[in-house]
C-alpha cells in the first residue's frame, strides 16, 4: 500500500517567485512553463491560489521573455 504524500513544488513557477499556492493551482491545470499560460492571464484567477500578484508577475515574466 502507498500513500500519496503532497509534495512541496515550491514557490516558483518557471523561475517567476509566485508563491507555493499559485504554482500548485498551475501545475496541477497542466501548465509547466509561463509559455504555456493562456493569452488572457485573468484566467487564471479562477484557480484556487492565484491572486492578482501572482498574475501581475507572470505578465511581467512573459514580458521580459518575448
């Protein structure tokens, strides 16, 4: 028998420091990297532990990388 442990996935998100509750809510919709978050980042606030901060500094990441 296993048990499922959660595992801590930190608080960055493709190098971008959001938080552990918004890189969780990420990973978990299937997003690995700030390319593949959608178009319209507002989005994601519908997601358990993504705040305005969160989303404000992966705006600016997807800036800075383009």
């Amino acid at each position: 028998m296993t048990r499922d442990v959660p595992v801590d996935r930190g608080p960055l998100f493709d190098g971008v420091r959001i938080g552990r509750p918004a890189t969780g809510a990420l990973i978990d919709a299937g997003y690995r990297t700030v390319h593949d978050l959608p178009a319209n980042l507002a989005t994601l606030s519908a997601l358990h532990g993504v705040g305005p901060s969160a989303i404000k500094r992966l705006a600016e990441a997807r800036d800075d990388r383009r």
